[in-house]
C-alpha cells in the first residue's frame, strides 16, 4: 500500500468509527476473511476515506443522503445500520422522515413504507438500550 492508501485508509477508518462506532467496525474487521478483505479495504478507503471525509457537507447531511439513497434502492440492512448510526451523526428522526418523504415520492411509496417500518423498529431497538441502560 502506498502513503497516499495508507492514509486514505487510515482516515477511512477514523469517519467509519465515528459513524458507524466502534464495535460495529471491530466486529467488520474480525470477521473479514481473505475473500472479503479487499471489499473491506475498499468501502474504508472509498466511501468512508475519501467521499465522507470530504469537506463541504456535514456528517448529518452525508446521513441524510445516504439514507434516501439506501431506502430507495431497497437495502434494508444498510438503512438499519446508517439509522442506528443517526446517533453519531446527529441526523434527527425528523430528519430521516423527511428523507423517507422524498423517497415515497422520488422512488415509490413501497420503498419508503419499507424503510420508515425499517426506522420504528431500528428506534424501538435504541430506544429499549436507552431505558436498559439508564
């Protein structure tokens, strides 16, 4: 790996734990074999290094997009984890009800009727740790 993957990766990896937090990423890296290394090593440098590192747009706004983008194209795990990662990117639940809004109309009812039941139940998830944990 030359300098500049070096710390494309390496900040890759400081914006995806600061999204996405730390056990998520840890419990990634683990379980990354030698086949889906390279997947991994990409998603750091490319979407996490390069395109949310950029400056211009706030985490929150990156949030926002991402989670339109994701319901639209109907990748359900992906939505619960970037609603989860709300909580680090303060992207507001009034946020992400207006992203599904513009995905009901953008992309289609059914995409956005699937990502808000998505959302309540990724909430409910956060809300129960809340209480659970004082």
């Amino acid at each position: 790996m030359d300098d500049v993957t070096k710390n494309r990766y390496r900040t890759g990896i400081e914006v995806r734990r600061s999204v996405l937090g730390s056990p998520h990423v840890d419990r990634a890296e683990d379980a990354a074999t030698d086949f889906d290394r390279p997947f991994q090593q990409l998603i750091t440098e490319a979407a996490w290094g390069t395109v949310w590192a950029r400056p211009g747009w706030s985490k929150r706004e990156r949030s926002i997009v991402t989670l339109a983008l994701l319901a639209a194209l109907g990748h359900d795990e992906e939505v619960a984890m970037h609603v989860r990662a709300t909580a680090n990117t303060g992207a507001s639940r009034d946020d992400i009800c207006e992203a599904f809004l513009h995905v009901a109309i953008y992309a289609g009812v059914p995409a956005a009727n699937r990502a808000f039941k998505i959302a309540k139940e990724v909430f409910a998830q956060m809300d129960g740790a809340k209480t659970a944990h004082g």
